[in-house]
C-alpha cells in the first residue's frame, strides 16, 4: 500500500495544486509541500481553504523563502543552506501528498534538483500535466527523467483543456497512463473540489490500494 507519493509537475504553474487538493480530497490524504519559494498566498494556504478539515490535514513547509524563484536562488538571498538529506517528513496515519516545487528538474540545492529529492526518499510520483503547444515534449522529457533515475511514476494528471490526439501520444509513447483529467474551473471552491472529487474517486482510489 502506498502511504506517502510526491506531485510532481511538467514545468511551474502547471495546476500541481488544484490536483493536489482533487487528490487529496478523493483519498482522504494529508498535505505537505516542503519547499515554498515566494511567501504571499502560498499553496499551504491554498490548499489549506479547499480541503474538508484542511487545517488539520495540511502541514507547514519545512522552508518557506521569501523570493518567487528557484528554491536554491530563494534560499541563498537569505543565507539558508538547504540540505537534501535533512527533510522530516510530518508524522500522519493518513496517506501524505508531497507536493515538489516546479518542475521535476528544478534546482533545490546547488547541485540538487526536484527530482534528486523524490529519489532519495523513494517517493512515487504523480506527474501532472496540462495541453499546451510544447507539452508533449516537456512531458515526455519529465518522464524520461524520473524513469531514468529509478522513480515509479503512477501515472499523469492532465489539467484543463482536453487534447486526445497529444495525450493519446504521451500514453501510447511514455507506457504511462494518464489516471486523471481535470478540467478548468471557472470557480475554484471547496465545494468545486469537492464534488469534482467525488466523481473519480473510485478509478484513483485504486492505485493505492
């Protein structure tokens, strides 16, 4: 049984969040994001207000840096040494959303990236996508970059706007299946996630059984 996976994401702002939160919401999971890069309106506290219960289902950032930016640019302005190998994951008996920060090869360190830090805790990951003309490519790399590195993918989640033709190539091409479309939402609610989450609860649920 899987307890704890990361979300990964084909580039920053690619709706890592709202998948987040549908996900955390169809299994009923905890949320951690432990590398926040730009401190006003967080994800923590986007999720925080989606979520059923959310400020007790939502964990606080083991970094939180001040500047919009890559986390190891972030975090040398104000003189903080990330270290890779240091992170406490929070203690839940629920399963537990890791959510990186931008893309899977987003720099961490000074010579670590997104990707070296799911390694080395052995996270699963979830990739989310969305259509856009490029996506293909930056998809299939991302994938290509976690599979190279060991790291089991579970699957793809494609936010907005449908595209068969590009997301029947990623799956037919990458073996990996896209597990879940989200679509745009003009109104992003508790209530949104909610009942969105209730109509694929039963397909994603398992995965993780």
């Amino acid at each position: 049984m899987i307890h704890k996976f990361a979300l990964a994401g084909i580039h920053t702002g690619i709706g890592k969040t709202i998948a987040a939160a549908v996900l955390a919401e169809v299994l009923g999971a905890d949320y951690w994001k432990p590398v926040q890069a730009g401190n006003v309106e967080t994800d923590t506290d986007t999720i925080k207000l989606l979520l059923d219960n959310g400020n007790n289902r939502v964990f606080s950032e083991a970094y939180l840096l001040a500047k919009p930016a890559s986390p190891h640019e972030a975090a040398k302005e104000e003189g903080i040494k990330i270290d890779l190998k240091k992170f406490n994951f929070p203690k839940t008996n629920n399963k537990l959303i890791v959510e990186t920060a931008g893309g899977v090869h987003s720099p961490i360190t000074d010579n670590e990236t997104m990707v070296d830090f799911m390694k080395y805790y052995n996270l699963p990951v979830i990739l989310v996508s969305k259509n856009y003309l490029g996506s293909i490519n930056h998809t299939l790399l991302s994938i290509d970059v976690l599979k190279s590195k060991g790291i089991h993918l579970l699957g793809i989640i494609m936010n907005g706007e449908t595209n068969k033709s590009s997301e029947t190539f990623i799956e037919e091409y990458a073996k990996i299946p896209i597990i879940a479309r989200i679509p745009h939402f003009e109104i992003i609610s508790k209530n949104t996630i909610s009942c969105f989450a209730n109509t694929i609860k039963d397909d994603l649920c398992k995965l993780f059984i």
